[in-house]
C-alpha cells in the first residue's frame, strides 16, 4: 500500500518537473552559522537543485551572523529559510528543510494536493 503511495507520488512529481515553469530559478538559504542544521539545509538544498533544476538555477547562501543586514532587509525570523526569488511569485520556506513534498511545493515545482509521500 505505501508503495501505491510512493509511486502516484513519483509519478506526479515526474509530470508536474515536465510542466514546471521555464526560467531560471533564484533562491536564496538564510542559515544561522555552521551549525549541523545549517550544513543539512545547505546539503539538502543543494542536492535538489542538482537533482531536480539542474544547471537552472543560481543558489546564494547567507549566514544570518555574518550578514546581518541581509536578513533584516529579507525580514528574516527563523532559519533555515528559503527565499525563491524567480521565477515570480516570490516564495518562503521556514523550517526543516527535509520534506522535499514541501519544499517542491514551495518552490512551484508541484501543485499542492498532488503529492502525499
């Protein structure tokens, strides 16, 4: 039964990455330090792009301590927090980065509703 789940799942995700929008995607991960945290939400982030934007995308990482300024003007609250710059609409991302159902709705790569992993 869970791998009906899993592969309706894959199944809409593969359909909704045939369809998602053109253009470069610009993100940007506001992370507090070099915490094991920050270093799971950079890792994570990074192995979805490669995976699923390929060379489609330009990834900043801002540490919160080291460019304060940056998250004051990004009214940053929380981190990790991904910023999705491009294409418009501009989308957040606050918390744990590990839900990538989340994380491709957030990013505009699936409709939510379609995927229940």
């Amino acid at each position: 039964m869970k791998t009906n789940k899993i592969r309706r799942a894959t199944q809409a995700l593969e359909k909704s990455l045939a369809t998602r929008p053109t253009g470069k995607f610009v993100l940007r991960l506001f992370v507090a330090g070099a915490t094991a945290r920050s270093r799971q939400a950079v890792l994570r982030i990074r192995q979805l792009c490669e995976a699923e934007l390929k060379d489609n995308y330009e990834l900043e990482v801002i540490d919160i301590y080291q460019q304060p300024n940056l998250a004051r003007d990004n009214q940053i609250v929380a981190t990790p927090t991904l910023i999705k710059k491009l294409p418009l609409p501009v989308r957040r991302f606050i918390g744990n980065l590990l839900n990538i159902a989340d994380l491709f709705v957030e990013l505009d790569l699936i409709t939510k509703g379609k995927v229940a992993l």
